[in-house]
C-alpha cells in the first residue's frame, strides 16, 4: 500500500467520521427544538389551565351570589382564596372537565367545602351586626317601621282574584307562587316546582339552607315543620303572647337568658297590635314559609312530586279561603316577620322587611318578574 492509497483512506474516514459527526449534531439540535416546542406546549396548557380555573372560580361566586345574594358571595370569596392553591394542582384534570366535575374535583364527593362556607353565610356576624345594632331602631320606631312597609305593599295595584277551578295548570302555579317572597329574595325560579336547577352546588346549597334556618336534617323533620305551621305556627304563638299579663308568663325552666329576651320584645310587640290584628292575620306568614320549605323539601328529594303538589294545592285551598288579595297575603307576612325578628330578639328586623318589600314589589311590578300581577290570586 503506498502513501497514495493510505491518505485516500485516511481522507475517506474522516469524511465519514465528518458526515457523523453532522448528523449528531443535527439530531441534537432537533431534540432541544423538541424539548423547547414541548415546553411551550406546556406552558401554553398550564397558561389556559389556569384560565379556565379561574373562569370556574368566577363562576362559583356567579352562582353564589345568584343563590344566596351578594353578602354570602363576599363571605365564600376568602373560602375561595383558600382553595385557590387546590384549584391550581388540579388544573389539568379540571381543564377536561366540565363545570359539574370541576365541582366534585374541588369539593370532593360531599362537598364538604362548601358545606362549610355555606355554614359560615348561616353564622355571620362580625362587624355588619356591630353596624347593624347602631342603627337599631327603638321599639316604637320599629312597629312604626313595620306598619309604613305594610301600607307600602297596600298601595300596590294588582288584578283582580280569579277562579281557577278548571284550570289545574293555573291553579298549580298560583300555589308555588305562595313560597314567592322568599323566592324572590333567593333569586329562585317560580316556572316550576324546582327551586334551581339540579347539580351538586345547588342541591348542597339548599339543604344547607333548610338545615340552617330551619334544623332541618330530614323527611320526618320536613313533615313535622310542616304540621307545625298548618296547626297554628306563628298564629298560635301570636295568640299565646296576646293573651300573657306578662312575659314572665311564657317562660319555663328552659328558658335561657337569650330566649327571655326574645319573649319580652315578641310580647311587647303582640300588646302594641293585638287591638289591631288578631293572630289569623299571619296566616299568609305561615303559609309563605311553609310553601318555601315544601318546594326545597323537593328540590332535594325529602318529597315526591305527586306529595309536593298535593301539600301545595292543600296551602292554596287555606290562603285562598283565609286572605282575599296577594297584598293582604305580602302585608301578613311582612307583620310575621316583624314579630319573628322581635322573638329572636334580632337587630336587623328593620333591613329585612325592607328586603321583604322590595320582593313584594318586584312580585307586583310590570314586566317579567311581576309573576303575582301575571297570576292574580285565586277565588276561595
């Protein structure tokens, strides 16, 4: 082999080792354009990610507010802060998911984290109740209060009764607008015997709501509270108080320091009106709250439909025989509720039949909400 045929060799091998060395290179460089581009990907996905969590988020405080109103969307947002973190771990599961996963990704199977911001919406207090016993108002200006929202609600206009005997659709619409006050203030629908619509946030919501206001757990519950309201509620009481010499009569061995307090003011209030009102005329009280907790009672499965729409027709038989206008109906609760806050020896009594009215008039107004003014009330 001369030199010749060696550097030709010599040549040919380097080429080669040259062309590898290229393609190496190239496959270097191919693989950081890979790993930046899957970077992106990646970023680009978290980025959207964490849009479309916060989206879910806005839309949690949306449906709270809906549901239970603008102060209790202002108490869940530091909740909602707190899970902010949970919300971001999750971020790829909950970007493939749709609104009602989401939920049970956040909350988990119970949804015990809302249940516990629903609790503290029930239990609020802090510095508005300090605001609110400023500006409490003295026993005189509060019965005066209470009359000047009754003849509020008195000068409203509104059609006039009609029959709806043959009318069963009619007559089944009349009876669900009988829980409308409370429905009106809870943004629910009265198109129908469900309050909202049925998804895990609503549905907790609720039954929250019914175990708070009221200690209800359960059907039995339901079903007693139920019995409660038709054989006198509030009635019955207006005419225990109405017939005391004292305060000190109502009490029993129970009786605590707080629940003596609310028997003084209920009693003083009932021996300012008892002239005026006797205890029938919070009937329309007892039936609106008990039409309210019947429709909830469905809405989370405690009643069947057929059960809902006979206890309903049962209510409207009673308010139609007792009260003559949807007026009288709004006036009678609105006095319940006066006394109710009197019993429970609350501060805000004077805010809440503000917050009555308004949905009275809201009932009773032109336009697509005016539901009573579109469905006139019922002939006995």
């Amino acid at each position: 082999m001369n030199i010749d045929e060696i550097r030709a060799r010599t040549a040919k091998k380097m080429q080669e080792m040259q062309k590898r060395a290229e393609e190496a290179a190239e496959k270097i460089k191919i693989a950081d354009a890979d790993e930046e581009k899957r970077k992106a990907e990646e970023e680009e996905s978290a980025r959207r990610a964490a849009e479309l969590n916060e989206a879910n988020l806005q839309r949690q405080r949306e449906v709270l507010a809906q549901m239970m109103g603008e102060e209790f969307a202002k108490q869940s947002a530091a909740m909602q802060e707190q899970v902010s973190e949970e919300i971001k771990r999750q971020a790829e599961a909950v970007a493939a998911q749709a609104q009602q996963d989401v939920l049970g990704a956040l909350y988990g199977g119970d949804l015990s984290m809302l249940s516990a911001a629903l609790d503290t919406y029930a239990m609020m207090g802090g510095e508005d109740d300090e605001e609110e016993e400023e500006a409490e108002l003295t026993p005189a200006q509060f019965y005066e209060y209470t009359e000047e929202k009754m003849r509020e609600v008195d000068a409203l206009e509104e059609p006039q009764p009609a029959e709806y005997g043959a009318l069963p659709s009619r007559w089944e619409k009349f009876c669900i607008l009988l829980s409308g006050i409370i429905s009106t203030v809870n943004g629910h629908s009265l198109d129908k015997l469900d309050v909202e619509e049925h998804i895990p946030l609503y549905e907790q919501q609720i039954a929250n709501l019914v175990r708070n206001s009221w200690g209800i757990c359960g059907r039995e519950e339901l079903l007693d509270t139920l019995l409660y309201l038709s054989r006198g509620g509030y009635r019955a009481r207006f005419a225990a108080y109405a017939e005391a010499a004292s305060p000190e009569e109502l009490f029993n061995e129970e009786t605590d320091e707080e629940d003596k307090e609310g028997i003084r003011r209920g009693w003083a209030f009932v021996q300012h009106f008892k002239d005026k009102y006797d205890a029938d005329f919070l009937l329309g009280w007892d039936i609106g709250r008990a039409a309210m907790i019947t429709r909830w009672g469905y809405f989370v499965g405690w009643l069947t439909k057929a059960e809902t729409l006979q206890l309903l027709s049962d209510m409207g038989q009673v308010a139609a025989g007792g009260l003559d206008s949807w007026r009288e109906f709004a006036r009678s609760y609105l006095f319940g509720g006066a006394f109710w806050k009197e019993v429970c020896a609350a501060y805000d009594g004077a805010s809440y039949l503000g917050t009555l009215a308004d949905a009275v008039k809201t009932l009773l107004g032109k336009g697509n909400d005016g539901q009573w003014r579109c469905s006139p009330w019922a002939k006995a």
